[in-house]
C-alpha cells in the first residue's frame, strides 16, 4: 500500500524556465539509469526476499519507494523547466509563433531544432516529462536486473548507484541555473547513500562470494592471461593475491603457448590456491543447503499470508 504526500522529499526549484535542459534531464527521468528503473528495480527484487530476508524486503521497499519520491522531483523540475511552453502549445489553434521562449533564451527556430532532437517530447507529450530519455528511446523493462539471488541483486545495485551519480555529475555542467543545480546535487548524493546502504546489506550475507552457490574452479579462478603485445601493466589485478579468494595470481605470459601445453587447459594443475576441487564440492553442497533452506523454513506450503494486519489507527499529519 502506497501513500502519497503532496510535498516533494526535496524543495525542488527553478529560478527560469530552460526547455534545452528539460530535455537533457528526460535521462534520468525515463533513462536506462534514471529514477524510475531504480525504483521498479529494487521493487521487483524485494518480492523473493519477503520470507527468507525480511530485513532486506524492508530495506528494499524503503528504497524503492524514496526512488518514486526522486521521480516525483526530477518530474516536477522538469516541468518547471518547460514553462510556459505546454500553453504555447495550446495556442495552436490560433497560430501563433512561439517567438521569444523562455524570456528570450530560444527562439521559435531554436525550439524547433531542440524538438527535432527529441520530437515526441513536444508533439506527444504537450510539453510534460514522458517516460523516454534524452533521445526519446521509450523506457523498456530491460533497464531492469533482478536475479533472484540477494547477493548478486545487490551487487546490480551498487552498480547502478554509481551509474546513477555519474549521470547527475554529467548534468551539472549542463545547466547554469543554481537552484536546478541544488536538486541535482541533492539526488547525486542519495546514489552514494544508497550505494552504502546496499554494499552493507550485502555484507550481511556470508558468505557472499563468488555470487549465487556455485564456487569457481581453482584450475582457473586465479589465471591472469596477457592477451595484448607491448608494454605489459602489472598490478594488483594480476599479481599478489586476488582481492577476494586470497589466490596468487598466475600471469600467463604467452597464452598460446600454455594452452597448447595444458591440451586446451584442461590438463593444467591448479596453483597458487589453497582451494580444491573437492573443498570447493563441499562447500557448494553446504551453502545449498543452507540458502534452500533460507526459504523453504519461512514459506508456508498453504494458507499463505503475505503480511498481517493490526487495528491500530493511523495518526495522519
């Protein structure tokens, strides 16, 4: 159950009305990064973690739901950014030009050309945000990730936080407007708080690597193949221990020569691990166990409810 608040989580304001950067801010309206896939996203992946992890659910629907709240303000700025433009629009029927947009900023021809660039925004929408990004692509249900395991669900999300802040960091340079500017920077922060709060989430689950079950060979986990002539990088992704498992990486100077060495690798011994084949069985067994049984010990098999209800009033302010 949802309850709406008519008052926006920020104060949202725009000091002069910028139909350019409405367009350009329709990307993280209906964009593949934008507030509305974050918010269907963690949406639709609270649903498996209702009964094995409730405290994720909450955390999940939380989020979800404040993601609606930044729709909602990126939404409102964008029509305060179009203006007057929706009542021009309007005067169709009389034919008159729009001459002087936005106190001078676009005339008739440069509206035009921005429209051109995104044309449904002027001609479907009546000049409100639609649910489309900067180029007009419609938003599609492929934006979204849920998997079903927590651990790799929440691992999508850390990703698409930070995708997230680097669209907002992108757009404040596009516009001068410093009230426009305060939303903005408001937004690119709740992305690093949410990024926090899912990396901490997933720490909760141990453990949490590799993602899912399924373990990773030690044959292979831990090759560093040079597969580029030149001047070769070394570091801490292919030398030294591997940053989650503690391996040694093996670099691998000359693929071509190893894999005709090891009958296409399938002949090479593991080195530079601890883990076995047969440890690796175990623990895959072990942890299998332990996730079905995650859900199988908290969902009824009948007379299924999905929440319980009290009477206690609600205290509306």
């Amino acid at each position: 159950m949802f309850y709406h608040i008519k008052e926006l989580q920020f104060n949202a304001r725009v000091s002069k009305p910028d139909p350019r950067f409405a367009r350009v801010l329709l990307e993280a309206f209906g964009g593949a990064n934008g507030e509305l896939k974050s918010a269907l996203q963690y949406f639709v992946q609270a649903f498996a973690c209702h009964n094995p992890h409730p405290d994720k659910y909450d955390m999940l629907m939380d989020i979800a739901t404040e993601e609606l709240a930044h729709l909602e303000i990126v939404g409102a700025t964008i029509q305060m950014l179009l203006g007057p433009v929706g009542g021009k629009l309007k005067e169709a029927a009389d034919n008159m030009e729009i001459n002087l947009v936005m106190q001078g900023k676009a005339t008739k021809e440069d509206f035009i050309h921005q429209a051109l660039k995104n044309p449904q925004f002027v001609v479907c929408s009546g000049g409100s945000p639609m649910y489309t990004d900067s180029n007009g692509n419609p938003f599609t249900a492929a934006y979204i990730s849920a998997n079903g395991d927590l651990t790799v669900d929440l691992r999508s999300n850390m990703a698409g936080e930070a995708r997230a802040k680097i669209g907002y960091e992108s757009l404040l340079p596009l516009t001068d407007d410093p009230l426009v500017k305060e939303t903005l920077h408001f937004l690119m922060a709740r992305e690093v708080t949410h990024y926090q709060q899912f990396e901490a989430a997933l720490e909760t689950i141990q453990p949490n690597f590799p993602p899912a079950i399924l373990q990773s060979s030690p044959k292979y986990s831990n090759l560093y193949f040079n597969m580029s002539k030149g001047d070769d990088a070394r570091g801490p992704w292919n030398e030294g221990p591997s940053s989650q498992l503690g391996e040694e990486w093996q670099y691998i100077e000359c693929p071509k020569d190893e894999v005709r060495r090891t009958n296409g690798l399938v002949n090479r011994e593991p080195k530079g691990t601890y883990r076995t084949e047969e440890g690796i069985r175990k623990i895959e067994k072990k942890l299998a166990k332990e996730r079905s049984e995650e859900i199988f010990s908290t969902t009824p098999k009948e007379n299924m409810c999905w929440c319980k209800y009290d009477n206690k009033k609600c205290n509306k302010k």
